[in-house]
C-alpha cells in the first residue's frame, strides 16, 4: 500500500470569546456609533432617530444572539436617507473589525424567514468581495413613516463594508411590513449561522486559499 507522506498540521487552537468591535463614522450629515459583541445574547440599544430602523436594529440582535448598541444623529429634517446609509455603512464596518481574519467562523449562512403570508430567503457568505443581489417586491413606498427604498440602501451599505456576499430573495409576501421584517430576521439568522465558530475548524481560515 502506497504511503503518501502530507506536511504535518498544527493543532487546532480554540479562538477566544470576546469577538467585540466599536466604530464611530461622524460627517456633515451624522454622527454614528455602533458596537457589537458577536457572541452576545441578544441585547440591543437602539436610537437612530427612525423608528422603524431602531425596530429591525432589535431583529438583527435578537435573532442574531448579537449584542448590539447604535447611536445616531443625523439630518432627519431633510430626509432619513444619510442616517440610514450611515447606520448601514457604520454596522457593517464593525462586522467586518468583529470577524478579523474570519479565522475559525462557518462563513456562510442560510435562513428561511416566515412572517405570516410573506417568507424571505437570505443566503450570505463572508467572502471578502461584497456583493447584493435584491429582489423585495414591497407594495407599499412608506411602512410608518419609512421609505421603503432605503431597505435596499440599508443592506448595500452593510454588504460593502463588510465585505459579505449577500443574496435576499422574496419567495412569497404581500404585506410591506411582513416581507422587511422578514428579510430582517432571516439576515439575523443567517448572520448568525456565519459568523458562529466552527468548533473542527477552530482557528483556521474558511477557504481553500487560506485566506479571506
């Protein structure tokens, strides 16, 4: 029998807890801080000065086991535009200083979200590229006082600073705040999915490159 003689590996060294991050972004048009713990349970403080955006703020954290405080200011008197960007913009920096390397993380994640007549499938990669694909049909231009084209904006700003792959897909839906709340709480859960420690990988790199 043929004995083929392979490079020896290093034991597997366990990451320590604590996988914590703050980024503050401050400009003309807002002042955001955001931190979060990604081995939390859950906790969210959240006031952005949009309601509507404090409450799927929660659905990230609570669906994520994501500890997470957002603080923003911003030009709300001319619209919510920048204050969203930015929150999106400041969230996914913190994800993106959170994860490091992406040393020991399952770096994909995959959730299917119903919400009553509406189910949302989200599917992420923390690749390295960033990349949206988006396709919410959301009937209504306002949920409260929000437009709803700023969920788009929102996850564009959170997949480009933190470098994820992401894919949101509307497989059924009809009420406005059904299918984002869902989107938002299958990206939780698939957010959760990624960015979990893979207990045979332990510090190793998720990628046949060896890194990300």
């Amino acid at each position: 029998m043929e004995i083929i003689d392979r490079p020896s590996v290093p034991p597997a060294t366990s990451v320590q807890p604590g996988r914590a991050a703050l980024v503050k972004r401050t400009t003309l048009e807002t002042d955001v801080t955001a931190s979060l713990n990604l081995d939390g349970v859950g906790t969210c403080k959240a006031s952005t000065g949009i309601p509507f955006l404090d409450h799927m703020l929660h659905q990230i954290a609570s669906h994520g086991l994501i500890d997470l405080d957002v603080q923003a200011i911003g030009d709300l008197e001319i619209d919510d535009h920048h204050t969203n960007e930015d929150v999106g913009i400041t969230l996914g920096q913190a994800l993106a200083k959170a994860v490091g390397d992406r040393s020991g993380i399952s770096r994909f994640g995959h959730f299917i979200a119903p919400l009553d007549e509406a189910l949302i499938e989200v599917v992420l990669d923390f690749s390295g590229r960033p990349h949206l694909s988006y396709n919410l049909e959301i009937p209504n231009q306002r949920i409260g006082t929000y437009d709803t084209e700023l969920v788009k904006e929102f996850f564009s700003a959170v997949v480009n600073h933190s470098q994820m792959t992401l894919h949101i897909r509307q497989l059924q839906g009809g009420n406005s705040h059904h299918i984002v709340e869902a989107a938002f709480k299958a990206f939780a859960r698939a957010l959760r999915m990624a960015v979990e420690i893979d207990p045979r990988r332990a510090s190793g790199i998720p990628s046949s490159k060896g890194v990300l």
